[in-house]
C-alpha cells in the first residue's frame, strides 16, 4: 500500500514559495531566553536565599546523608509563592527548598 498523499504534500509545499512563519531576523529568541532565566535565577537566589547555579553541599532534616553537586531550579517558571514551594534539582535528584537543612558552597 502506497501512501502518495503524503508525497503531494510535500511536493505542494515546495511549489508555494511563500510560507508565513514568524521568524525572528536576528533568531535571538534562545539568547532572549537564556537571558531571561538567568535573572531570573539571580532574582530567586536574592528572594529566597538560594545558591542556585553553585557547586554545594546539602543536608536535608531527617536525613545523614549528604548531597553535592550543581544546585538547579526544577521548573521553568519562577516561583511565586512562599519559600517551601522552590523546586530544586541536583542531578537527578529532586527536592524543594523546605526540605534543605543546611547548604554550603564547595
């Protein structure tokens, strides 16, 4: 079974010489991202007292183990409400910023 619609499709497309995509003339759409998520990070490090972005060591309540590693946001979106409601990533590891004890820079 041969699906030559399909092959239209494309082939109509290559005939139409005028597609109307939204493109950015400079394509800074990435660097207007990456910009934006660094103040933000920078914003929820001041708020929160976070060291989002640095090399650290925590320790969580109820736990003696350590974790190390680069200290990540775990979402896109700035957090908005209280401080027990930061979602943090080491790694793979998940956890939200009520549950850390203690954290130093290494």
């Amino acid at each position: 079974m041969q699906n030559d619609d399909q092959i239209d499709f494309f082939q109509s497309l290559e005939k139409e010489e005028t597609l109307d995509f939204p493109i950015d003339p400079d394509e800074k759409g990435y660097q207007f991202f990456a910009e934006d998520r660094e103040r933000a990070i920078a914003q929820v490090n001041k708020r929160f007292g976070a060291m989002i972005g640095e090399n650290v060591r925590l320790n969580f309540f109820g736990f003696t183990d350590e974790l190390t590693g680069k200290l990540m946001l775990n979402t896109l979106l700035i957090p908005e409400s209280k401080k027990d409601d930061v979602p943090l990533r080491i790694g793979r590891a998940k956890f939200n910023l009520r549950d850390v004890e203690n954290c130093i820079l290494t």
